[in-house]
C-alpha cells in the first residue's frame, strides 16, 4: 500500500511540471502564471538538454494516433489506472519491485491520462477525452530511424513517460532477477531433500543385517 505514495509523487510533480510550462490561471484567486510560448526552448545543458514546450496530441514520446484510436487510448489507459491500483492496494506479499514498477506505471499513466481527459476542457479547445498531452523535456542525440519516421533528436517527452519507462524497466530487470533467485532456492532445497532422503542401498543392507541377527 506504501508503493501508491510513489505513484501520488509521480503524479503531482508531473502535473506540476506541466503546468508550469503550459501556463495556468486562478480567477477568484487573480492568479495568472504565463507559463512558456509553445515552441519556446531554453538551454539547460547546452544543447544537449533543453525545456522545449510542445504538445502531443497522441502517444507518448510523440507518437501520433488517429481520433478513434485517441479515444481507445484514453479509455484503455483509465481501465488498465484503475486495474493497477485495486491490485497494489490488494497485493502486500508480492516483491518490492514489482510493487514499485508498477506504482510508477501508474503514477505516469494518471498523469498523461488527465492531460488526454481533462487539458481540452479546462483550457478550452477539445471535448473531454481529447485534450494534448504537455512535454518539454528534450535531449540531443545522434538521428535515428523508427516506424519509419526518421528523428534528429529525441522524442520531448515528460515526466510522466520517465517513470513509466522506468517502471517497465525495473519489473524486467529486478523481478526477473527475483524470479531466478526463487528458482534457484527451490532447486537447492529439491537437492538437499534428495541428498537427505534414505538410499534403497542402505536399506536393503539394514534389512539384511537384521534377518542375520534373527537367524542366529
């Protein structure tokens, strides 16, 4: 249960983020912060790292989808939300990794899922469901070829695209590992159960010396 405090983490710092790039406003408070002009990047390690603000109207790391896949996304993502939550809230026995990779999976899911939900809304410019999701962290690297689109950067992504990323990342790093350190415990204690049990050898020498002594 602890686990959900990383993924409520996750989630505030994302949205946080978010906002402080995109810009947002208080009424009843005349709070208005102006937040950065889309496009606009600054230089935090030269070139190699910048906060470039843009806006995703599809999956993460700028993968674009069409309006009815849009939709599926966004609905698909607050199902499998609410599947990973009941099971971290139920489950208390299984490994630390799996329970924090899944957390941070969820903590990401939420925060890109009220982007796609609740963003068009709150600032006025797509119905519920259909809102663009806020990046603005971008690295440098050398160009690259996927899905047959060619990048000469790396895709701008958010926070909360890292911590699903590093979340998938420690369930098949740390829960595998954890899956073989079982198997290997029960393979040792199967050979201690063999090397402790009577041989037939021994047993047929025991019932021999005893018919020996019950002859003479």
């Amino acid at each position: 249960m602890k686990v959900l405090y990383i993924s409520l983490a996750v989630f505030i710092t994302d949205q946080l983020s978010k906002l402080a790039v995109k810009g947002f406003s208080i009424p009843f408070l005349n709070f208005n912060w102006e937040g950065m002009h889309y496009g606009q990047s600054i230089d935090v390690l030269g070139k190699f790292f910048r906060i470039t603000y843009v806006e995703n109207p599809g999956m993460a790391f700028g993968f674009e989808v069409g309006v009815i896949q849009k939709l599926f996304l966004s609905l698909f993502t607050l199902v499998a939300a609410v599947a990973i939550f009941y099971y971290l809230y139920r489950s208390k026995d299984d490994g630390l990794a799996l329970r924090v990779g899944l957390a941070l999976i969820l903590g990401g899911a939420l925060g890109n899922l009220i982007d796609r939900t609740f963003y068009g809304v709150i600032f006025d410019y797509a119905p519920l469901f259909y809102g663009k999701v806020v990046d603005f962290l971008q690295f440098e690297f050398w160009d690259f070829t996927l899905f047959g689109h060619t990048y000469e950067t790396w895709p701008i992504f958010n926070i909360a695209d890292s911590a699903v990323s590093v979340g998938v990342g420690v369930i098949l790093v740390f829960h595998r590992e954890k899956k073989h350190e079982l198997a290997d415990s029960d393979e040792i204690t199967s050979d201690d159960k063999t090397n402790h049990s009577p041989q037939p050898d021994i047993l047929e020498n025991d019932e021999n010396s005893n018919k020996e002594k019950i002859s003479v």
